[in-house]
C-alpha cells in the first residue's frame, strides 16, 4: 500500500500535479508495459493532492484579486492565529509540516514558537484538522511507503531528523532511496527532478 500527498505548504501548487503525474503517467501504460502494469496490479495506491485547501484557497484569492499578475506566498493554513477575525496572509497560519506528533516542539530550529514565523508549529501537536485527518487516514490504512511531495529545493528527504538515539539504523530508514538515484543515474546528490519529501 502506497500513500501519497502533496500542497501541504499551500505555496507549492507544483507539487500537487507532481504528486497526481506520479500515478497517472502509469496508468496509460497499465496493460502494455509490464512495469506499470505490476506496479498497479501489485499495489493500492492513495492520493491526497491537496493537504491544505484553505491555505491554497488564500492563494488564489491573492491570485484572482492582482488579476492573476501573481501567485500568493501563503505557506501555512488559514488559523487565525492572532484571534483578529481575519486571517492575516503574511503572519497568520500554522505549518502544517511541524504540526504532527513525532518530536513536535523538542526544539526552536526546525519549528517555531513564535505564531508570526512561517514555521510556526501551532499550540500543540496535530493540533490542526488537517494533520489530524492525516494522522487518522495513514492510522487507518498502515501504508508500507508514504511520500509528501514538495517544491522546495530539488530534494528526496527521508527521515530521521530527530537526535540520532531514536533513529533507526540507516540501511533500514534509507533503503527505498536507492531506486530514485539509480534511476536519476547518480549514487549521491539529486535523485530525481521534483522535490520529495
């Protein structure tokens, strides 16, 4: 079983339809070429393409209203933060990357306290409806492999970020990244053209 998804950073539309072409480009192919075709005979496949709608939907406003001259920069979902009873575009907002459980909080340098920062955590882990819905469908399917698709940096992120007392060993945390880069023709570096996180 295989879990996918993708715009939880509502400024990276592009991840959206990497995260969509990932399977579709497959499913032409599905009878005639017998890669595609195990690999969708052999496997479930689960798609979220958009995390967190809201602070997508903040975006287009921001798109919609300059007359589609330019895309917002919103990162975060649409929380009113400050309890204004507005959603602030620049300050408000909750990363929804920092907000799920694993370690949330252990430090200031990965996330931040400070609800103005772009890596804001929020108040408390899966504090938001969006992580929670997340935590709740991967706790229901048990996926094998999970990728988040993003479009910072030309990155294939895989954990642990965590001190490395907890970590797994890295033949077992690192294993599924050999196939990108042999496909990518490299041993190190950049594994593919799209960001995965």
């Amino acid at each position: 079983m295989v879990f996918f998804n993708a715009l939880t950073h509502a400024r990276e539309p592009g991840a959206c339809r990497r995260c969509s072409t990932s399977w579709t480009t497959s499913s032409p192919e599905y009878g005639s070429d017998p890669v595609a075709t195990s690999l969708l005979d052999q496997r479930r496949i689960y798609i979220v393409p958009v995390v967190n709608p809201d602070g997508y939907k903040i975006n287009e406003d921001y798109y919609i209203s300059n007359g589609g001259v330019a895309f917002g920069y919103h990162r975060k979902n649409a929380r009113d933060t400050n309890n204004n009873g507005l959603v602030d575009r620049n300050t408000d907002g909750i990363d929804l990357n920092r907000n799920y459980g694993y370690q949330w909080g252990l430090d200031d340098v990965g996330s931040s306290p400070n609800p103005a920062d772009e890596t804001y955590r929020g108040p408390a882990p899966f504090s938001e409806p969006e992580t929670q819905a997340e935590r709740d469908i991967v706790a229901l399917l048990q996926p094998k492999t999970g990728i988040s698709f993003h479009t910072y940096g030309d990155l294939m992120i895989h954990p642990w970020g965590g001190p490395r007392r907890r970590r797994p060993t890295r033949s077992r945390s690192t294993s599924g990244t050999t196939r990108p880069r042999s496909a990518a023709g490299t041993s190190r570096g950049r594994a593919s053209a799209c960001s995965i996180r």
